[in-house]
C-alpha cells in the first residue's frame, strides 16, 4: 500500500496542508510539529507525490551528487571537477534533474533537517562520492532506506543501494609492487590517507598482502590524503625507509619534494591518477582511475535504480602507469 500525505497527517496529528509546509521547509511552523511530521515521515516512509510521480512516470527523477569537498586550500581539486563533468554528461543524456549538495553546506544540520531538506527539493535519488564512516547524514539517510543510492568507494550495498569502485585493494598491491624490490627493500614507509575513510581500508589490505609476501618491515602513517603533511612524515621517517607508497597522488607530490629537500633518493609511488602529478618531474608509478567514467557508471545506475532494478556491486577497471609532464602538456 502506498503511504500517502494523509496518512502522514493523521499519524503526525496536523492537517495536510502543515505536512506539506513541513515539507516545503515553511519558516512558520513550530519546532515541536515539525519533529512529530518528520517522525511521522520517517516511520510510514513516505515520499511525496513529487518524486512519485516521477517514479512512475520515468518522464521527472530528480537526482543530488553529494560531494566532500576538502577543506584544505593546497591544490585544485581535479578529482571533483572529473566526478561533476562525467555526472553532467549523463545526466543530460537520460534527463535527469540534478542538484549538486556539497558537504560543508549542511554539516550543521541534524539527520532530520537533512531528509527534510531531501524531501522538500524533491529528491528520489543521491549518487555519493567518496562516503567516510562518520558522515551521520548519509548514513542516518542510508538506514531509512527510502532512497534509491549508489555509493563511489563504500561497500554498501542492498535492494536501493549499487556501489562502484574499482579495486581498491589489488590497485594498491599492483602500483606499491612497481617500486619495491624484493630481495632487497627492508623497510617500506606507508602514508596512508584517512582513518575514517573504506578506501583506506582497502588499500591498507592491499599493501598488506605486498608487505605478507615480500617480508619487508612496513612502517604506517596517516597522512590524511594532504600533502603537507605527507612532506612533514617524509621529512622525518625517509632517511630510515627503502621505499615510500603513498595512498594517493597528492601524498606523494608532497613526499617527492620532501626527498628532493633532503637531498635523498628513495622510490615512490602514489595513487589516482591526477594529472598534477605529471608535474612532479619525476614519472612516479600511480594507480590510475578514470573518475569521469566512474561517475558517468555511477549516474546510469541512480537512473537504472529509479526505473526499477535492484542494487549491485560495479567494479571499474584500473591502470598502473607513471603520468609524465608530456602526457599533461600534450
């Protein structure tokens, strides 16, 4: 039986016309009957005939990218430019409605104001790029389970819920392999990207197993996906070390130059693919993504979704290549 905004009226306590101003995110109503319509919204899981009717029509689906944006102002951030032009495309394609929700612009709302927020714009599906474990609004969002979602790089997945990634895990194992020499690298310096994030994870398991199989002593940093701070660790842990994988590119623009300041060589390796490494001189071995391409996968599987399939697990290809400042300027 489908939940309609009168049920929801009478489960809440209030008229229809306050249930659709709650939704409609009206300034004049209580906070008191907001909390009981949005309750009341949650447990009869309703979705508003807005994005009903889309969903029958197939004719109006309203989809939001919702995208983590880094707050540190150290390099432009191509990855995000390639998810958002690959999404465009695609989107254009299959008409799709799109809204693009950054996640510094609704930090400080609680998960309620979120899917209020969601249900007022008329949103029936969300593509997330790059979800970490302590993001309470996906997540909150992603236990109601009344939207239909794929996630990039988070292993989530259910009936509503596709997620694509590549290989994490094998990606790392494959580009660390290119830099480190069996019988003689002891030690290998690991600037790891974020604790909170699953692509952390992975890559961790990647180097793992490199580390399992080689016998090399492996010596582990956070390094938060920054480049200062790659530098930083680099600074004070490379004179000890045969070899440093960094769990991205940016990480390891910043552990190039930290060798060069020091005046030492040690093999290195990064992770992604972005072309500002071209610019580190030095056509250091990554694990290259196809970003746009992920996010085009991505958008084809919120419209799939929407039209009726159910949720899957999407692997995309990688590469193990160097990028070299002729492939950038050419």
């Amino acid at each position: 039986m489908v939940t309609t905004i009168k049920d929801v009226a009478k489960k809440a306590g209030v008229s229809i016309s306050t249930v659709s101003k709650v939704l409609k995110n009206y300034k004049n109503i209580s906070k008191e009957t907001k909390e009981k319509v949005l309750k009341a919204v949650k447990e009869l899981k309703y979705i508003p005939n807005t994005m009903a009717s889309g969903l029958s029509s197939k004719n109006y689906n309203k989809i939001a990218l919702y995208i983590y944006i880094n707050d540190k102002f150290q390099a432009i951030d191509e990855i995000n430019m390639q998810y958002i032009q690959g999404a465009f495309k695609v989107t254009s394609e299959l008409n799709l409605n799109v809204i693009t929700i950054f996640n510094d612009s609704v930090k400080n709302l609680n998960d309620d104001e979120f899917l209020q927020y969601i249900l007022s714009e008329g949103i029936n599906g969300i593509v997330v790029y790059g979800l970490n474990k302590e993001d309470k609004l996906i997540h909150q969002i992603i236990k109601k389970n009344i939207f239909k979602m794929v996630v990039i790089d988070a292993p989530i997945l259910n009936d509503n819920i596709s997620n694509v990634s590549v290989d994490h895990k094998i990606g790392q194992y494959e580009v660390a392999k290119t830099v480190i020499e069996k019988e003689y690298t002891k030690k290998v310096l690991y600037l790891a990207g974020k604790k909170n994030g699953y692509v952390t994870d992975e890559r961790l398991n990647g180097i793992y197993s490199l580390s399992l199989e080689y016998g090399f002593k492996l010596i582990i940093e956070y390094a938060d996906f920054s480049e200062k701070k790659a530098y930083e660790i680099t600074i004070k842990k490379a004179s000890d070390v045969d070899a440093i994988v960094c769990a991205s590119d940016l990480m390891a623009i910043g552990a190039i130059n930290a060798l060069i300041k020091m005046n030492i060589f040690r093999r290195c390796s990064g992770y992604d693919g972005i072309s500002l490494l071209g610019y580190a001189g030095k056509n250091v071995m990554t694990c290259k993504q196809n970003f746009y391409e992920i996010s085009k996968v991505a958008v084809k599987e919120i419209f799939n979704l929407l039209n009726g399939s159910k949720g899957k697990k999407i692997t995309l290809p990688h590469t193990i290549t160097d990028i070299k400042y002729e492939d950038v300027l050419f």
